[in-house]
C-alpha cells in the first residue's frame, strides 16, 4: 500500500488545475472541446434517429417494457412468491435471458416494494435528490463563488428530475444513481460513513456502482486513510457474498432452455453515451443540435473544479462514460441513469474550466511551469 502514490494529494495542490495546463495543453483541450460540441450534435442526431427505430421495431414485434416486467414481477414477491422464481418465470415468459447470473437484477428494489411500496420507492428517490441538490453547495464551498454554486444546485436539481417519476421504483439505475450521487456530496474527510453508507445502498440496487466504490477504495488507499480503506474494503466483501448468494439462487431457479445474453461488448461509442445521456434528462426537450453538447461539457466543468472533490467526480463520470461507450449494447442506454443527477452539476463549472483554459493561454512562456494555482 506504500508504493501508491499520493495522487488525490498531488492535484489538490494544483488548485485549478485547467490553469496550470502547459500553454500546448490548454490549447489541445479547447480545440478538442470546441470540435467534439460541434460534432456531438449530428452525431447524437444519426445514432438516435437509429436507436429510437430500432425500439419501435421491437415493441412493435411484442418487446416487454422493462418497468412493466419488474412491476409484474414484484407483485408477484407482494403475494408470496421467493423473488428468484418470479424474475425469472417472467423473464422467460418474455424471451429475456437468464444467462448469466447478473442478467437478473437483484432483489433491493422488489424487496423494498413490498415494504414500502412505489410510494415509497418515490419519497425516497425524491429524499435522495433533495440532499443531492442541497448538497452541491457544500461540495463546492471553498473552492467556487456562490452563484457557481447555486448554479450548481440548480443543474442537479434539473438533471434530477428523473426522480419525480411515478414508478421511479421500478428503475435500478436511476435509484441506485442518486444514491451514489448523495453519497458523492456527502462526503466529508472527518466524517464519510454516512457516504459509504448511500454508496453501499447503491451497489445494493445495481452491480454497476461497482466502480464508484472501487474508486473510492483506491482514493482511500493513495491518501493513507486506512480506516476508511478497511470500511469500503468491509462494503465490497459484504457485496461479494450478496452476490454469490445472488447467484446461487438465480441457477437453482434456472431452466435448460432459458436465453444468454448477448453479452456487454457493444462498441457503440461516445454518440451512444451521448445519446443514453440526452434519453434520460430534459435535455431529450432541447433541440438536437443544443442537447449532446451540454450532456457532454459536464465532464470539462469537473474536471476544473480540482481538489478530491473534483478529481474523483471526473474520474468517476468520465470512466462511466468510457465504460458504457464501450461495453454497453443499443437497448442498455438507461445506464446512463446512473450518474445522474450529480453529473449534470458539472454544467455550472464551465464557464470556470473555459476561463481557466484562456488563463493558461495567455500566460508567459516562461511562467508555464512556474505559475502558482488561483485560489
């Protein structure tokens, strides 16, 4: 554990990171920025002229709609059934596979319906989305001004949304998304369980916040907190078992015959990130050539926030992005879900990351190196 470097330590110290970019550097990033926006537009536009066809085409040829599966399924937990039976009796009734054992999502969510309810489900989401909201303005406290803050808020609560939804319930990732959200704003050094603890309740949801922990695990490990590394060390073991029982009990309920899936290497690409982005928030309202930029500048506005905060939440949404560009197929664009709503947030840091990239522009050659970070 000695030999990991203090990173988290390392770009702290950097204070606002986009500004102390070589002059090459800066300009690289503002090149890059401005070409992928203007080509963000048109190709989002193709890959979901395409995608939306291909959806009307299934539902056309009698496709399930996924809220309408696990609804079916948990009110069949409701009457009694052993979940595992239920999930897949319908998932093989309607032609989803079974193979291999993650193609069945975990029990959190049905389990969670019988206690509470969608109700339930619903004043949760919306709990989640609150402390998230309101949390911005901590996670950006002495690092940003107050109308960067607000502005902040404001972006989150929007890209939130989703949590409004009347069987919000009934979604994996958006669920286990804004409690992974929370988890990122709650956090404090002297006092992160409660943050572990959201995170924990999103990997409960959906196997997909595997990463968000195992980043966390990593930052733990390069700062030396050994406490917190055991703690998030603890969550991953307790997931691992889950699991593995998760397994065991999808195969015993499993028949002969039932489907695989098609597996998680679709190489659809940034236009299908894009895409599931846009899909899944308001953005879906704005005109085609507004809305794949603004789904993808939250990336920039993180990254020049700096400090643990900032490189842990580019770090996380960026490697999400890559993650499902590359191993997600056409119908899982509702992974997308998952980093919401706090990646949208990033929208309110800009205008910072622009002004800081310009910063770096103009500085003096022979300041490049010398330069000291802006409060």
């Amino acid at each position: 554990m000695r030999a990991i470097p203090d990173i988290v330590g390392w770009w702290s110290a950097l204070g606002r990171p986009l500004r102390r970019l070589p002059r090459w550097a800066a300009a690289l990033v503002l090149a890059l920025t401005v070409a992928l926006c203007v080509w963000s537009g048109p190709a989002e536009y193709r890959y979901g002229h395409r995608a939306s066809a291909d959806i009307h085409k299934r539902l056309s040829h009698g496709d399930r709609r996924d809220f309408d599966l696990y609804e079916t399924i948990d009110k069949r937990v409701v009457k009694g059934e052993s979940y595992w039976h239920a999930a897949l009796a319908e998932q093989r009734g309607s032609r989803y596979p079974t193979r291999p054992f993650v193609a069945v999502r975990p029990p959190t969510l049905a389990w969670g319906y019988v206690v509470w309810g969608l109700i339930g489900w619903r004043v949760i989401a919306i709990g989640l989305w609150f402390v998230t909201v309101l949390g911005m303005v901590g996670l950006f406290s002495g690092r940003t001004k107050l109308p960067e803050r607000a502005a902040a808020a404001l972006a989150a609560a929007v890209f939130g949304s989703v949590a409004y939804l009347e069987k919000v319930g009934l979604s994996h990732e958006i669920v286990a998304g804004l409690f992974l959200s929370s988890a990122l704003v709650v956090y404090r050094p002297r006092r992160w369980w409660p943050a572990l603890l959201l995170a924990a309740c999103g990997l409960a949801v959906r196997e997909l916040a595997l990463p968000f922990v195992l980043l966390w695990a990593l930052f733990a490990a390069s700062q030396r907190r050994w406490r917190e590394l055991a703690a998030v060390l603890a969550v991953l073991a307790l997931f691992a078992v889950g699991m593995a029982l998760h397994a065991q009990a999808v195969i015993a309920e499993r028949h002969p015959g039932d489907l695989q899936s098609q597996g998680w290497s679709g190489l659809q690409g940034l236009p299908f990130a894009l895409y599931g982005l846009v899909s899944v928030t308001p953005l879906a309202k704005l005109p085609h050539w507004l809305g794949p930029p603004l789904a993808l500048l939250p990336v920039l506005g993180w990254a020049a926030l700096g400090g643990r905060k900032g490189l842990f939440a580019t770090l996380w949404f960026a490697g999400y992005l890559l993650a499902v560009s590359l191993f997600a197929r056409q119908v899982n664009f509702y992974w997308l879900s998952l980093v919401l709503p706090a990646y949208g947030a990033g929208l309110a840091l800009v205008p910072r990351a622009l002004g800081d990239l310009v910063s770096a522009l103009r500085r003096p050659r022979d300041a490049a190196d010398a330069g000291s970070p802006a409060p």
